[in-house]
C-alpha cells in the first residue's frame, strides 16, 4: 500500500505529465504564462516564477549596452520583449547567475538582504526561497527560470522537474519566437511583393498610356499640319481680295472664283480642326479614366470607340484592323478607366502574338447584355493557342515573347481587374490556327466603389 509520501510524488509526476502535454500543444508564449501559472503550483509548490531567455546565444562579455534580444514571462504578466536591464542587470541575484551560469538557491533571510535587488513579481514576502536555474545555450547562458516558493524546502524532485521545465521553456520559447519572425519576414516580403506588383501595374499602366499618347500625337499631326497650311492659304486668299478691290474693274466672274476658293479652304480647314478636336477629346476621356479610374454612366460603344480611336493610329500601317462592333446602347454604372485598360492591353496583345506570320487579320469587339450582366468579347482571327499556353495565360510574368516586346503582365493585369475592379470574370477560348477569343463578363452595375 501507498505511503503519503508516495501518493504526494505519484500526484506531482501526473501533474508533471498533464502540464508538460499541454505546454507542448500550445503555439503561443501567452498559452504558455497560462498554463505555468495554472499547473506549476501542481509541480512544485511554485508560487511565483519569472522566465527570461536571450534571443540567440549571448557572450556575457559584451560591450556595456548591447541588448541581445530578450524576452520575459512571469507570474501573471503578459509575456513580452525584456531589455538587457529589465532582464538581469536590475536583480543582482539574478545577474549572478547569468555571468556564472550555476543554479542557486536563496533562502527568507538571504530574500530579506537583496529584496530591492529582486525582479518586482519576486519581491512577495510570502516567497521563503527562492531557486535560479539556468540554461546553456552553445557555450553561453540563454535562460533563467527564477522560481520562489513558500513551502518546504525543494527536493531532488523538485528540481529535477524545474530543470526539465526550463529546458523546455527555452526551447519552446525560442522555438516559437524563430517561428514568429519567419512569418514576420513573410509577410514583410510579400506585403513587399504586393507594393512591387502595383507598381508594376502602374508601370503598365502609364506604359499602355504612353503609347496612346505616341499614337494620338502621330495621328494628329496631319490635321494640324493641314490646318496650319490652310490657315496660311486662306490669309494669303484674303490678301488677293484687297488687290481685286482696288482693281480698275471689279469682274463679277473674279469674285465669285474667289468665293469659290475661300468656300472650299474653309471647309477643308473646318475638317482638319474637327478631326483635331475629336482625336483630343477621344483620347482626353480615355486619359482622365484611366489616370482617375472614377466610376461614371457611360455607352458601351462609346467607351470601346475612345479605346479604339487612341489605339489606331499606333497600328495605321499594321496589316489588320480593329472593328467596333458592339451595339450602341448597352449602358453601363462602372469604371471604364479600369475596363478600357482591359480593352487596351486585350488588342495590343493580338496585335503582339495573334497575327505571327500572317499578311492580314482582324481584332474585333462585340458585346451583349444578359439579365443586367454584359458579355464583352475580344475576337481575333490569328495563330491560336494551344491548351498548355492557354492553362497559363492569366499568370503574371508568363508569356511567349520573352525578350521580344512580351512582359507577360497584361493579361495578368486584365484578369486581376475584371475580378477584382469589376467584380467579373475574364476566359479565354482558342485552338490552334483558328483564333482566340477572350470573354469578359461582368454586372452592368458594379455594386463596390473603389
């Protein structure tokens, strides 16, 4: 039969063995105070316990304010990042074993002598000793577990349990504190990641925006060029009429040839600005959506007419077109700064890889709208791509110019915005040699605000 004092040991080792379960399934240093603070009375009469470990090992022999990294749980307290003061500097007890690297122990009178010297959870005058137990780390100290206790004197038991117990508190500790600064380096690179991805997505952006701008200039500089030269004509014709009036003899025939002449250059010249006027307006309203990419009512037709408009000239020599061939009327509530940089980047990538090797070819855009969702489409009659091209065309980076003007980003781009911008979905359908087609489906009202 049991003694007491079998029964009191058995009792601790299950204590032991229910704290030491739950101390190895917890994943955080504030489930660990808690568990120590419920279960080590349990173990070894513990009534109160203070744990600091370095972050990495420490020479004791550093240079005066150099804080390697420290960290502290205690009785009731919150665990959290200790200072090199904080952690052994202000308790001359504690300090002791830190340089030493040897457990000791203090009884009440000795607590008595050096109680200013103690951390402030030790300083309870319940505490009659007070046992230090260091942990060594490589060939320095890397933790202290300082434990005071209010009843008998610690037995060999004892000891053994708090030893175990400190060397798996650092262990867990640093365990889990490696843990928690791997996934801050994680999510610092990938918010990293993120910043980097919108700003290439800016860059494409002003790139896309860059080459309207190219286009636009280039296109308008005929009209101008003719407005300028017919504005010089028509003053010169404006000249010949003071020589015709203060002639000898005004013929009727004379003025109405002169008529005639100022008639026609006036209309040419009417033509040419009005040419000016559109091309400017066109690309204005797709510059100020696109750099603003506020939500506004707009036609369809219209807003793939602006895209269109801008993007022409830039391909006037091209041996394919573009065709508008969405129905008028088809009004959307949405953003067409961020659908026309869909509309942009879905042409200039037929223009860059659906006509390879052909003498000729269309990119056309057609629309429906079904129960307040419209279907927007992108249909070129090029190359095609096969099921393994197509499997990856919407990932960033993917694409088969490498090198040669592909940065495999606009469609990536063009995904990201249909889902996320415009709450829709963009496909593609395609095989090889008839073509591809890309399918953009969104809600007629885009029910977010950016």
């Amino acid at each position: 039969m049991l003694s007491e004092a079998d029964r009191s040991q058995l009792a601790r080792h299950e204590a032991f063995l229910a704290l030491s379960s739950e101390l190895i399934t917890l994943g955080d240093a504030a489930g660990i105070a808690g568990a120590l603070d419920r279960g080590f009375k349990y173990v070894a009469d513990v009534f109160a316990w203070r744990f600091v470990c370095r972050d990495a090992p420490h020479h004791v022999d550093a240079e005066p304010g150099t804080d390697p990294g420290y960290f502290a749980i205690e009785t009731g307290m919150p665990p959290g990042r200790a200072s090199a003061p904080e952690a052994h500097e202000l308790a001359a007890i504690e300090q002791a074993s830190w340089q030493t690297g040897r457990a000791a122990f203090f009884d009440s009178a000795a607590l008595d002598e050096r109680i200013e010297a103690l951390p402030p959870v030790l300083r309870n005058p319940e505490i009659t000793q007070l046992y230090l137990h260091p942990v060594w780390v490589g060939r320095s100290v890397g933790a202290l577990l300082s434990v005071g206790t209010r009843g008998p004197a610690l037995g060999k038991l004892d000891l053994k349990f708090i030893a175990l117990t400190a060397q798996f508190l650092q262990r867990k500790i640093a365990y889990l504190r490696n843990e928690q600064r791997m996934t801050d380096e994680l999510v610092g690179t990938l918010d990293h990641l993120r910043r980097a991805h919108g700003e290439l997505v800016q860059a494409e952006k002003l790139a896309a925006l860059g080459s309207l701008v190219a286009g636009v200039s280039h296109e308008l500089n005929t009209p101008i060029s003719n407005a300028v030269l017919l504005c010089s004509s028509l003053l010169e014709h404006l000249r010949s009429l003071d020589e015709l009036v203060s002639g000898p003899a005004l013929k009727r025939s004379a003025l109405l040839r002169w008529h005639g002449g100022a008639l026609e250059m006036g209309q040419l010249l009417e033509r040419a600005v009005e040419r000016s006027a559109a091309l400017v307006a066109s690309f204005k309203q797709v510059a100020i959506d696109q750099t603003s990419e506020r939500r506004r009512v707009f036609d369809l037709h219209e807003c793939v007419e602006d895209v269109l408009a801008a993007l022409r000239p830039a391909y006037k020599t091209a041996p394919w077109v573009f065709l508008n061939e969405v129905p008028k009327g088809i009004e959307c509530d949405a953003f067409p700064g961020p659908l026309g940089q869909i509309i942009t980047n879905l042409a200039q990538n037929a223009c860059l890889h659906a006509f390879e090797g052909r003498s000729h070819g269309q990119v056309s855009f057609n629309a429906s709208c079904i129960d307040s969702r419209v279907c927007l489409s992108c249909s070129d009659d090029g190359v095609g791509m096969d099921t393994v091209t197509q499997s990856h065309i919407f990932e960033p980076f993917f694409t088969t110019k490498l090198g040669k003007g592909g940065s495999g980003l606009g469609l990536s781009i063009c995904h990201r915005i249909a889902t996320t911008v415009l709450a829709g979905e963009l496909r593609v359908i395609s095989s090889p040699g008839v073509g591809s087609r890309f399918v953009l489906t969104m809600p007629q009202r885009t029910p977010r605000q950016l």
